[in-house]
C-alpha cells in the first residue's frame, strides 16, 4: 500500500545575524504522519508503535493540547477558530517521533488539507525547553503558490537570547517529493535570525526507520543536547540573556481570521 506518511531525511540550518554572528548545521530526519493512517503504520512495522514503546513511537499526548484525546478534532477546532470549516479532508503532521520513549521538538507543523487535495490552514506548534507550549494558526489563502508564505507576531518565550518582541516569517514548501520549512525571525533593527529544515521524502518503511535510526541513533537527545551547547556558545559570545516567564497553560494564536472555505 502506498501511504502519503513518510520518512524525511535531512538537514537543518541555524544562523544568528546580531549582535553577535552563529550558525549550525546538522542533519536529521523527520517524518510526516497522516493521522487516518497512524494505526495502520503501527500495525505495518515492528519498529514503530502507537502510544506504546518501541524503537520508534507516536504518542498522541505528545502533540496538540497533550491530553492524549483524538487530535484531529483537536486540529479541527483550531482550524475553525480560523475560520476556516474542516470537510474531512487530510491532517499531516511534519514532526520527530519518539526515539526509544524520548522526543523534543521545538517545532512541529500541521498541514490541514480539505478533501480536494488543497491546503487550507497550517498550524506552527512551538515548544520550548520548559514545557511550554504555543501554537500559531495561520489559514492558507485559497489559490496560494505551491510555496507558503506566512507571518506572525511572536507570542512566546522561546530562548533566553531572543526578546518576546519578535516578528516571525514562514516559508514552507508543503511535504512531497520535497519538504523545506524556514523560520525567520527579526525585529524593529532588522533580521535577527533564521532556522530552516529541509529533507527529501523516503517510504515509511521499518527499512527506513532502521536507516534513520543507524545513522542518528541518539537524535532526539542530540536535539536537547545541542540546544544547551549552543546556549553555551552564545553565552560565552556575550549575547545578552532574557529571563524565563512563565506561561499559564499552552497557548494559541490565531493569526488571520478568514472567511470559511
């Protein structure tokens, strides 16, 4: 059977442009899954499961508001806060699974279809080191290039070197043969910073997942890890630290409020 879930290898890409330069790069992998499909992956493959341990899981208390109930209506609720009414039609998810019971992802995007095939809203769901989580919810205008262009306010307390007062720019090219998501960041003075991630599509197969898992047999560690190390580097760079709020809850921003699709 040929599933639209899929293995994305690839790399990502930081780069801070002020007060002081810092870039990264390294590869990784993500995977997009099709919520109609995730029992059938898990019952496909021996090394990937559904909300039980194995080499690779999907736990859905992981995603949306983390309560573990069904995450479609919970994605459909956001899209309607939108404005913009589900008919059904596919939700992907572009995201790290559990590796060995253990994830972080700093940011995972929803991909909301309507039953033609068509984008209709993408939802940005940011978590930090904290815990905290806050998602973006922006509809996708009706006709849009096959390349997405958004933007955002910045509503959450993302690292110590970044102020609230942030302005984000999407720029995503939607999961096929292809996948490339970049986030840019900048303020009243200008750019500040960007990340991007970037992979190209491989089946979803325990072949796959074995490959993934041989060349980045610690990745969602090595997230957490480079995370801290890389605080490490700007701290001793100099760059001013911002202090932790913390927030109430996980939070939700709704961008645009367009007219129903």
């Amino acid at each position: 059977m040929s599933w639209q879930s899929a293995i994305y290898p690839g790399t990502v890409f930081h780069q801070r442009f002020r007060p002081r330069v810092h870039r990264l790069h390294y590869r990784i992998f993500q995977c997009l899954f099709d919520l109609d499909e995730i029992d059938a992956l898990a019952a496909g493959q021996r090394l990937f499961s559904r909300n039980r341990f194995n080499l690779f899981s999907f736990h859905d208390k992981d995603f949306g508001d983390r309560s573990g109930t069904p995450l479609r209506p919970q994605i459909e609720a956001l899209m309607r806060r939108a404005g913009r009414e589900p008919d059904g039609g596919p939700i992907r998810l572009l995201t790290m699974p559990r590796m060995l019971g253990h994830v972080f992802n700093p940011i995972s995007v929803w991909f909301c279809h309507r039953m033609d095939g068509s984008l209709s809203t993408i939802v940005y769901e940011v978590t930090n080191t904290f815990k905290e989580r806050h998602s973006y919810v922006i509809p996708v205008p009706d006709g849009a290039a096959a390349t997405i262009r958004q933007s955002c306010d910045k509503c959450f307390y993302v690292s110590p070197f970044m102020d609230i007062d942030m302005r984000y720019d999407f720029t995503v090219d939607p999961p096929g043969e292809r996948t490339k998501v970049v986030v840019a960041g900048g303020d009243a003075h200008g750019p500040l910073i960007v990340a991007a991630f970037s992979g190209n599509r491989q089946p979803f197969s325990d072949g796959n997942l074995l490959k993934a898992f041989l060349k980045h047999p610690l990745l969602t560690f090595k997230v957490v890890a480079g995370i801290h190390v890389e605080a490490l580097w700007l701290f001793l760079k100099r760059v001013g630290v911002r202090r932790h709020v913390a927030t109430a809850g996980d939070g939700v921003s709704i961008v645009v409020r367009a007219e129903p699709a």
